[in-house]
C-alpha cells in the first residue's frame, strides 16, 4: 500500500491532522489500532476551555485555548454545546488566588466577569452554600466522538483511507528515512506494508511506543485521570472550583449527565487503564465540596483517560506543561518522522494545523491550512453519539415501540437490526461489543444483566450468533461494563450486582466454562 | 401450632419470631411448625421470585487460593472451580478449603433431614420435588447451559430426565418473549446434546404484539380456546422429538394440570425452562410456600421490621403491622434470616458492610477495594460474597469477641459468612440446612 502520509493514532490530533492534510489535497491513510477516540481522545471531561483555567499556570496554553474555542464555536457548532461555565470558590479556598484571577484572566483578554454568589446559586442551585466567589467564563462543552468522526469524515470525503484495528508493529528504515510501516490487522492477523513519504505519530500516551519502534525515544510521563458520570444532569454550565488545579474540581455537564473529575495519578504502564475504587471515594469527595449532592447521586459509570505528558524537566504530574509537544525528529537522525503529542481537546486543531505544516513543507505543498476557515461539516457518523457523554459510540435515539431489546435505555430489536445490518454493510459482524459501541444498550440502570442476555438471544434467533460464542461474548461485555462500573458499587449499587450475579454465575454457571457441568 | 391470640395492648406473644420470607425464612417457620413450636414469620419481599424453582446443595467448588484472607490487595490471580457431580462427596472439599463454611457445621444426615421436611412441606403446598440419590440432577437453561442442582420440581423433571437418557429435545421459544432464544439454547447444548433443536412459534392471539411476559401468557392458557390454539401450534413440529421444553409460561398456579392437558394433546412430555426475572418459576415457590405456611399454624406478617427491642422478661419486641394495626411481635426466640444485599439483611455505612437489624458484627473484606475482583466472572468468587455474620456451631451469631451475641438469637440462609451460594449453587441448601438446625436447637432448649 502506497501513501503520501501515514497518520497513526485515530484521536482527535490525527484525525485533525487527516482532515488537515486532505483539504490540502495530500493524501493520507489514518490507522488506529483502535477505534476512533480509543484512548485519551475518548476518556476526558469533553470540555472546550476558555482559557481561564491555565492563566496563572500557561499563559501561551491560556491563549491558545481562548482563540480556538471560539474558533470552534463557529466553525463545528453541531460539536458543541455552548453551555458558558463558572469559577467558584468556597469557604477554604485562598483568598489570593481569587483576588489575582480576574486580573490574570484580564491580562490574557479571556472574559471572566465576577458574579454574586447568590447569582451563581440562582444559575447552578447545586452549588454549595458556603460559595465565597463566582465568575462566569465561556466555558463551553465538546463531544470529542462527533469532533473526530466529522474530521475522520471529511478527510475520507477528501482521499484519505481510514483503517481501524490495525496496529503499527514496526518501521523499515534506509538512508535516514523510514521506507515502510508494517501494520497488523488486529481482528483477522494479516499483516501489509504500508509505503508512505511522510510518517505522522498522533498516537498521544502512545507516542513513546510507536517512536521506540523507529528507535527514538520520547520521554514520557503517563498520568491518569479518573471521571465519573451520574445518571442525571446536576448543572447546566461547566463548574469549575476555583483554587490551583487538583482533584474533582470540574463538573461538566453533557446531554442528559455530568462528568466530575479528575484525578492525577502516574502510573508506570498502559496496559490496565482503569479508574479504582479509591479515586471514585476521592472525587466523589473532594467534588462534593463545591457540588454537595455529588454525595448522594447515582453514578452510571466510571472510566479513566492518560494524559500523554511528555517529561521536558524534573516536574510532575499536573505541574508539567499541558501544553503540546511537536517533535520533527530531525536530531534524531529521521527525515520523514514526526510525533505529535500532550496538548488539549481544546487545541486539537491548532496541533494538527502545527503539524501539517510541517509535513506539507516537506512534501513542497504549499496549500494554506484551510481548518481555521472552513466549517467542519456534520457527518452522519456523528449522529450515533451523544455530547460528551461517555467513552462509547452511543446512539442516542430512544425508540419505545416493538420488543424492547435494553428496557432501560429503550433499545428495540428494530434498533438493534439496523446496527446489524450496518456493521454487516461495513463488514463488521454484529457481535455484542460492536452492536453496545453503536447503541446505548448495556449503559442503563442494568448494566447489561438483562440486555446482554437478550440481544444474544436475539442474535442467536435471527442467527448471527453460533455455538457457544454469543455466552463469550456475553461475559465480555459484562466485563466491559463491569470495568465502569465495579470502581462505584458502594452501597445500593451492590443489590444489582448481587442479582447480576445469581443469574450469569448462580443460574446460568457463566463463571465455569461453559460446558463444565 | 398457632401463637396465642393478639391481647388487648396488641401484643402478641409467641416462642419464635422469623424475621424473613426468602427460602431461609420459610424452612425456619417450616421446621418449626414441625416441631410445633409457636412461630410468628414475618417479611414483605424476598429474592425467592427471581429463583429457578430449583432447590440446590452444592455443585461448585470455586478454588480458594493460596490466600492469607483478604489480604491481597490485587484481585488479578486467576482461580479455578472444580465440578462435582455428587454434592455431598463435592461438601467435603468445600468444609476442607474454606473451613468456617456453613457446611462445615452441619451432618450429612442434618441436611438430608432438612431437604426432606423442606420437599414435604413443598409437596404439601402443591410443588413436587425430586431430589438427586447421590448425584446432582442437571437442568436446562436459558443460556443454553446446564446447571446442577439437587431438587428439581415437577415441572422441570422431564427435562432433567431427557439430559440424562440424552432424548430429542425440542426447545420451543414465543416471538415477542425476549430473553429466552431456542436457537441459542439448541446452538449452546449441540455439542454435548446433539439432539436438541430449537424452534420458534407465535402465541395464539398475540402474533403482532411486541413485548410478552411469561406471566400473561400463563393467564392466557387458563383460557381452554387459547390453550387448545396453542397446543395446535405446537402440534407439527414436535413429531421428531421425545421431549417438548417451554419457557415457564404455564401458570403461577395451576402448572401441573396445564402441563399434563399439554402432553395429553402433544402427546409428547413437556416440561419448563426458568426465564429471567420476572420469573414465573419462583413465583411459584413463593405463592405456594407462603400461603401454605398458615395452614401449618404459623401467623404471618407481611411487613417490615426496622427494630428490634428487649422487654423485662428478657423477650424479643418488635412491631409489625396489618392493615392499619399495629401488633407488637413478643418471642422468646429470633431467628434472622434477612438475606444479603438485596434482602437489605446487610447494609453499607461509611464503606463498611453492616448488619441491618441487630447490628451484629460482619465479617468482611478490609476496605472496599477488596470486595470484588476485576474480572467479574473470576473462578474464585468475589471476597465480599463470603461476608457475612459469623456463628456458633448452632448458627447462633457471634458477637466482636467471637462470643455468642444472644443466646436466643438464631440466624439461618446467605446473611452468614463464608459461603458463596451463587458461586457454590449452594443457595437452597444453606438456607434450608442452616435453618433446620438452628430450629432443631430451640426445640431441644425448650
């Protein structure tokens, strides 16, 4: 296979970097080893920063998000919902911080006007009652799934070949110059070629990774962050807690929920990026503080992203620059290989803008960047999410009549053989997992006890299920939704699973193999 | 025998006082009706409506480990469970790799005992069991796995049998009755069950509508026309077959008779499969069981109990209430058999599990990061289903310092420690077992 740029990494940067290439009429082939959005691109708050939040920090990062969300406001509207947001103080947090803030935002010309905190409590009522200060922001909301499927979109409407599950295991180098990436289909384990003159890593925690397998070393610091979403919205705009950045002190809201986070834990690996109860007791905790009913709500679920922190000094953690890394390669002795990592959801399109310039350079295309003009136009992929909901591709559409398939989240079989007949379209069978990456099934109240069971049942009707797989598959997907879930089973959480498990284990033996009587 | 009648401050005395209407619950009123000691039994909702109907002993053995208990901080090593085939050889192995269990402290003999008062009074109130000689009978399930289990009901012994003597079975599923797949049973068991096919039909009367219940479709069989439609429907594809199983759709009460009408016309057995909540097959057990235990002598009350109180004489006191009154329960005995979770028998507060009722000690896993493993299906169990309130040797709760709490509080069923009935299939045989013998200690106490 024969490219001019090989993109690898299908987040929100190269998927940005695809459309970006393409408009300049260069072709391009995206490869994930994932899914679009697999990694940090699909774990995160889903906030479009104002800036305010890095002024004292980054003032270049502070900028930068100023003028790309309000770029992004006009320019992918249908991403975003433009919710405005909040600082607040309360009683404990320091008074200098939040005497300093209006004139750090002033300096950076980010709007921030101060509120009365009865005002704050009047626009968000779930604000604590010992607020001491509020400013309004331009915070606003992204859903970073129908940002990327809307790039990945429009780059494929302008040439570029888009393939998913297919992993990167290594470079061919000559002269300087890498001459092929081999990539391994990860579903049927075929193996190809890719011949490319430019090499894009967009691979954000992964970046370390990928370069190693060109033999060049990215320093990095992978620090997680935890998020949990509660059942219901609690507010309407973003809440930020206004004191130096620590744990659970934003509240994002999104469609019908709220996403609280993060947290900052470093952690030595990939290979388990999972939030763990002891987060979950943090934030909840820490959260409640500015939100008091973050408490006692209910959460659905709880997932963790990595932030690709790229080590430049001796800092840690949340004191390491948020700011992007670009690295040309150049000293490292490759000509045609470039790593784009860290950075913001917020700035993904400046990173790829950054990034297509230099590529485009050194391929003498002298084509304008045509993303900070141009509207990102709605693709119909974007349809099957839901504002920064969660980590999944939801279809949001709720259709109550016929047999209902998931109760809780309304899903028919109608529903369900839609999603089949399109994965089938696109090749794909209709597994559980790839029928719960389209559908909102699995993501109510149950948790796939009843739903899982049902579309395998379902599916072994209408026969697109045989032999023992579709209770493998059932186990995988109740693992899947374990995952999220078992980090937040605290108290009244534990009747569910107490009845999740009679059935799959008490009744239906699924911890055995499964013909193991 | 019946407690004394309600007196005039509406208090109503009694010698014992069960606190639960789960299948713990109900064997401790059960035995102590035989024993006639006077039994008040009280408790609104139980787990018992989710049940398969079947009764089970001990199937599984999921593999403790080397462990120092709860003391792993990572869930991640993987466990093994080992099948037995005989339950009480399989209870043997249990008592050995995790010693404290309930087992532990029962004979075979005391267990017998209690299945067979238990199926008695079953069989009293219209539900026939039978129980497994040595080895656990298997039954079909909606996964299309086979589960052993000890005592299997009338209406699930024709499919027990077929497994055995491998018969043609024909698995019959109903459009618009989700969750319950022919195919998908007939496409698990081809393997080892060549014979099984599965096929769909429509019900009579109901070919377009969407969502069905197993609970209407029983109603609609009492309809002799609709009964005979549907036998009709059944008619041409059963010709091939030894053995017709349905999902338990023949009734919360009148089953067997509907049952023998089906095989009668078919000409075939039939028998039933257990479906998801709501599950008609425990339905049965419950309506059965509760209104049986009256005719028994024993007073129930559908009720919630939130405390419970000491008089002068050293008597157990609580309220419970009947319609608008309100009767103070007055015993000599309790016995809690408040179940787990969804029982609401144990509760979390401030991250640590308790005891709802009487705020007996809990044996638990350390703190909360330790209650599950990350593989929710792990071989070993989740720690925090061997949580539990430890007792003495006569299921009596012990207190912080290991001491008995009471020496008239009893406790029965999945609220004691250190079994894991969902993983064990052991669920029916704790509860029934535990109850019998902590009965049998009132009776001998006096």
């Amino acid at each position: 296979m024969n490219t001019h740029v090989l993109i690898i990494g299908a987040g929100t940067t190269g998927t940005g970097i695809a459309r970006d290439l393409s408009l300049r009429g260069i072709q391009c082939v995206l490869v994930d080893k994932g899914d679009i959005n697999a990694g940090a691109s699909g774990a995160n708050h889903g906030l479009l920063h104002s800036g305010a939040r890095y002024v004292f920090k980054d003032g270049e990062a502070a900028v930068e998000c100023r003028d790309e969300s309000r770029l992004l406001k006009h320019l992918a509207p249908q991403c975003i919902e433009d919710t405005g947001g909040l600082f607040v103080a309360v009683e404990m947090d320091d008074d200098n911080y939040i005497a300093d803030f209006p004139g750090m935002c002033d300096k950076y010309h980010i709007p921030c006007k101060m509120i009365s905190t009865r005002e704050a409590r009047e626009l968000e009522p779930c604000l604590a009652p010992d607020l001491k200060a509020a400013f309004a922001v331009e915070d606003a909301v992204v859903d970073p799934f129908m940002l990327s499927l809307d790039n990945a979109a429009d780059a494929q409407l302008h040439g570029t070949t888009i393939m998913r599950n297919t992993a990167v295991t290594g470079f061919r180098k000559e002269n300087g110059q890498i001459t092929s990436a081999t990539v391994l289909n990860t579903r049927t384990g075929e193996t190809q070629e890719i011949e490319a003159l430019q090499y894009v890593n967009a691979t954000g925690a992964w970046a370390d990774t990928v370069s190693a397998m060109a033999g060049v070393n990215i320093p990095m610091i992978y620090s997680k962050g935890s998020l949990l979403v509660t059942q219901d919205r609690i507010n309407q705009q973003v809440i930020n807690r206004l004191r130096r950045a620590s744990d659970a002190d934003i509240l994002v809201p999104g469609g019908t929920v709220s996403i609280i986070g993060t947290t900052s834990v470093e952690i030595d690996s990939l290979d388990e990026i999972r939030p763990t109860p002891e987060e979950v007791d943090s934030i909840i905790k820490e959260g409640a503080v500015m939100v008091p009913e973050l408490e006692k709500t209910r959460y659905i679920r709880a997932y963790a992203g990595v932030r690709p922190l790229v080590s430049t000094q001796n800092g840690q953690g949340r004191s390491i620059t948020r700011n992007y890394t670009l690295k040309d390669h150049l000293k490292d002795g490759l000509e045609n290989f470039i790593s784009i990592t860290g950075g913001k959801l917020t700035t993904y399109r400046l990173m790829a803008e950054k990034a297509s310039d230099i590529i485009a350079r050194r391929l003498k295309n002298y084509e304008p960047c045509l993303t900070a003009e141009r509207e990102l136009p709605a693709s119909k992929k974007g349809e099957w999410t839901e504002p920064a909901k969660s980590a999944r591709l939801w279809m949001n559409k709720k259709d109550p009549k016929g047999t209902l398939i998931c109760e809780c989240e309304m899903v028919s079989e109608q529903m369900v053989n839609h999603i089949v007949d399109s994965l089938k379209s696109e090749g794909a069978r209709p597994t559980l997992r790839e029928v719960g990456n389209r559908s909102r099934i699995g993501k109510g109240p149950c948790q796939g006890t009843f739903c899982s069971f049902r579309l395998a049942s379902y599916l072994y009707g209408t026969e697109e299920l045989v032999d023992t797989e579709g209770l493998e598959q059932v186990r995988e997907f109740v693992n899947e939704r374990w995952k999220g879930f078992m980090p937040l089973v605290r108290d009244k959480e534990l009747m569910r699973v107490e009845l999740q498990e009679s059935f799959l284990c008490g009744l239906f033996g699924l911890e055995k193999e499964i013909h193991d009587t | 025998m019946t407690p004394e009648t309600v007196d005039s401050k509406n208090i109503l005395p009694c010698k014992l006082a069960v606190i639960g209407a789960g299948m713990a619950g109900i064997a401790a009123a059960v035995f102590a009706a035989n024993r006639n000691i006077p039994t008040v039994q009280v408790g609104r909702v139980s787990e018992i409506g989710f049940s398969s109907g079947c009764l089970d002993l001990f199937a599984t053995l999921p593999h403790p480990e080397v462990r120092s208990e709860y003391s792993q901080g990572e869930h991640t090593c993987s466990g093994s469970t080992q099948a037995f085939d005989h339950p009480f050889e399989g209870i043997e192995h249990l008592v050995k790799a995790y010693p404290s269990h309930p087992y532990a402290r029962l004979t075979r003999q005391e267990i017998e005992t209690g299945f067979d008062e238990f199926m008695q009074f079953m069989a009293g109130a219209g539900i026939e069991y039978h129980c497994g000689t040595d080895t656990n009978p298997r039954i079909i399930t909606p996964a299309g796995t086979l589960k052993s289990t000890w005592c299997v009901p009338s209406f699930m012994q024709e499919g027990s049998r077929a497994i055995e003597e491998k018969k043609r079975i024909l698995i019959v599923d109903i459009k618009g009755l989700k969750g319950f797949g022919a195919l998908q049973i007939a496409q698990n068991l081809k393997k080892i069950l060549p014979g099984v096919q599965g096929k769909t039909i429509t019900f009579p009367g109901r070919e377009t509508s969407g969502d069905l219940h197993c609970e209407h479709l029983g109603r609609d069989l009492e309809n002799p026309g609709l009964f005979d439609r549907f036998a009709q429907t059944l008619m041409p594809h059963v010709k091939d077959v030894d053995v017709v199983g349905l999902p338990a759709i023949l009734g919360i009460y009148r089953f067997d008779a509907a049952r023998h009408k089906l095989e009668q016309v078919i000409g075939k057995k039939v028998f039933e499969i257990p479906t998801l909540a709501p599950s008609v097959t425990g339905m049965r057990i419950k309506e059965a069981s509760l209104s049986r235990l009256p005719q028994l002598g024993v007073t129930g009350f559908s009720s919630l109990v939130k405390q419970i109180d000491m008089d002068s004489d050293g008597d157990f006191m609580f309220n419970v209430t009947r319609g608008l009154e309100t009767v103070t329960v007055k015993a000599k005995y309790l016995l809690i058999a408040t179940g787990r979770f969804m029982g609401r028998g144990l509760v979390v507060e401030d991250g640590i599990i308790r005891e709802q009722l009487m705020g007996l000690p809990v044996y638990q896993p350390r703190n909360r990061s330790q209650w599950f493993h990350r593989d929710f299906f792990h071989a070993q169990g989740h720690p925090i289903n061997r949580a539990g309130v430890e007792t003495d040797a006569c299921f009596r709760p012990l207190d912080i310092r290991g001491k008995v709490f009471h020496p008239r509080l009893f406790t029965a069923g999945s609220l004691i420690a250190h079994q894991d009935w969902k993983r064990e299939k052991s669920g029916a045989g704790v509860s029934i077992a535990s109850a019998i013998k902590a009965v049998a200690t009132i009776a001998e106490q006096g």
